[in-house]
C-alpha cells in the first residue's frame, strides 16, 4: 500500500466492520506507536509553534491486522494539513493483533497538549 493510501478516502463506514478487538489491545499497540505521532506534532511547532490541539482519527483494521483505510481530521484550526497526513501515515503502519470475526472500526483522538 503507498504512503497515501486512505488519505484521500472517505470516513470509514462502520456497516463494513462487524469485527471485535478489546479496547485495551487497541490503546497500547497506539501508545507503543506514540513517538511517532509525537513526531508528527513535533515536526508542525517546528513550521508553526502556534499549532495546539491534535487529531482524531477513524480507522479500519483488518483481518491481518493491518489498517487499512484511515480518515483523519484536525482538533484545532492550527493543526497543519501535514500533520494530519503525517498522523494518517503512521497509521497505516502500525499492526494490530487480528481482530475476531471481521473487520473493525476504531475512532481514536490524539490531543497532544493532554498527552504525557
């Protein structure tokens, strides 16, 4: 899958996703992946030190694991286009466990002012 895949895609539909995946599996294969959306965020105050907020994003995991379509937008007017597309990249590399019967939607905001 390129390095856009999903980007320009729209939201995901959670009529396709039936599948389960237990929500404390999803927020720590996120948070293993946290220096890299930080990196993100790091990258936008370097352009624009005004940048405040973050950005949720809607996500389908597939059978494998893998995401496969991302849909991400800005918390805040100051969020860059760039960080968002940063943000969905990352995404799309992260693996997940395989989730139990289908596919599954996640939504997930990252506010980088609240994150430690």
């Amino acid at each position: 899958m390129s390095s856009d895949a999903g980007l320009s895609a729209p939201a995901p539909d959670a009529s396709t996703t039936e599948g389960r995946l237990p929500p404390e599996t999803i927020r720590r294969v996120i948070r293993s992946a946290f220096p890299r959306f930080r990196k993100c965020y790091e990258v936008a105050l370097a352009a624009n030190p005004n940048a405040r907020g973050g950005v949720s994003s809607r996500f389908v995991i597939g059978l494998d694991g893998v995401v496969e379509l991302v849909y991400s937008e800005a918390m805040d007017a100051s969020i860059p286009a760039s960080m968002v597309d940063c943000i969905s990249n990352v995404y799309l590399r992260v693996e997940f466990p395989p989730p139990l019967d289908g596919k599954v939607m996640v939504t997930y905001p990252i506010d980088f002012q609240n994150e430690k």
